[in-house]
C-alpha cells in the first residue's frame, strides 16, 4: 500500500508520425467487359460468350496470359420498356466484367485498345501498382517513426525535458496509397485513335502513434 502511494505517475508524450513515398507504378489493371442484349437469354449468353472469347484470344496473342484475366463480374438482367404505362418484357442484358492484369505497364493502353477493338464495349477504368509494395511500404514505415522521433524531440526541447529512450509504444496505423487514375469510361465506340494511358506517380503512406516517457 505505501509502495502504491509512493509511485510516482507515468509522464508520457504521444506524437503522430507519417512517411511518404513516392514511386513509378508498374503495375496496371484494367476492369473492362461485354454487354450483349438479345430478345432470348440463350441468344444474350451466347453472344456474349463468343465476343468474350475472341477478346481473351486476341489478348493471348499480344501477350496476356490467361493467369492475368479474371472474371470480376457476371450478371444477367431482364430488360423492359414502358409503352402506355404497361411493362413489356424486351428481353435480357448479359454482361460479363475482367479484370486484366498487365505486367508491362507501357502495353496497357495496347490491352485496352485490343479488347475494344475486338467487341469490349464496357471499359470501367484504369488502377495502378507496384510489385514491390512491401519493400517501399517498409520505407515508409521507417520515415513515419523518423517523423513522430524529430517531433517528439522538439516538444521536449521546447518544454526542457529529457525522453526516454527507445520509446514505450509504436503503434502502426492502417495502411495507404494513392494515386491517379487517368482512364475511365463506362461505354466505349471504336475509334481509330490509340489509347493512351499516363500511369503518372503513386504514393504509400504509412501512419504511426509513437509514445515516449519522460
């Protein structure tokens, strides 16, 4: 009981620190797909089935893989028209979405302009990576505890204190990144014109609580 009442509190100081960086995406992928609308569900799949199959092979002959496609989305939807207030069945929209994954990210407006060119009429954007994400995140990671260090030091110097060290906590945050997406459409016509896509900059951002008694 005296021991408890000799304690002296904990004095403590808890700072935010984040860190940045900045690289060259090389990484993209593409959501893009097929709409096909027919008077027979049969007729609806069938369509899209077969304009689907010729995108995906006119892909593998530009080098995409099969490994780098993948179905995002697959729906079907009753269509109706409204003439003198009545619902009349129009029959079905199928479509089917992929998300393609393109490794050689100077190729992507290639991958886009394929696909359109071959019956895609449904391109709904454009997102970009890296491979290395772990090993820039880490850096990151790093200049966030440099960064809540230098502020906790000057709140220290500033209030004539000395900090203990290494600090109590370092509490990592949740994880981000940013960057732009430059390409995005919901329905596309056939154009002559190459498209052409800007991967610009992406940046990962690491957030930290740090705690430091004095």
């Amino acid at each position: 009981m005296h021991e408890q009442a000799c304690q002296r509190p904990v004095n403590m100081i808890k700072v935010n620190g984040e860190g940045k960086i900045s690289i060259q995406p090389d990484v993209a992928e593409v959501t893009l797909g097929v709409a096909t609308e027919e008077p027979s569900l049969e007729q609806a799949q069938g369509k899209n089935a077969a304009t689907m199959a010729t995108i995906k092979h006119a892909l593998h002959r530009i080098g995409i893989q099969d490994e780098q496609i993948q179905t995002t989305n697959y729906s079907i939807y009753p269509q109706y028209d409204f003439v003198d207030g009545k619902q009349i069945f129009r029959g079905y929209r199928v479509e089917h979405m992929l998300r393609i994954t393109v490794k050689q990210i100077d190729r992507t407006g290639l991958v886009v302009d394929t696909a359109v060119n071959n019956g895609a009429n449904i391109v709904s954007g454009t997102s970009f990576n890296t491979s290395h994400y772990n090993y820039y995140y880490q850096h990151a990671l790093s200049s966030a505890i440099i960064n809540a260090s230098q502020k906790a030091e000057t709140i220290a110097q500033t209030l004539g204190i000395q900090l203990v060290k290494p600090p109590s906590s370092v509490t990592e945050l949740s994880r981000q990144q940013s960057g732009p997406i430059p390409y995005q459409a919901t329905a596309l016509l056939k154009s002559e014109a190459a498209t052409s896509v800007e991967p610009g900059t992406m940046e990962i951002i690491s957030h930290v609580v740090v705690e430091f008694t004095y």
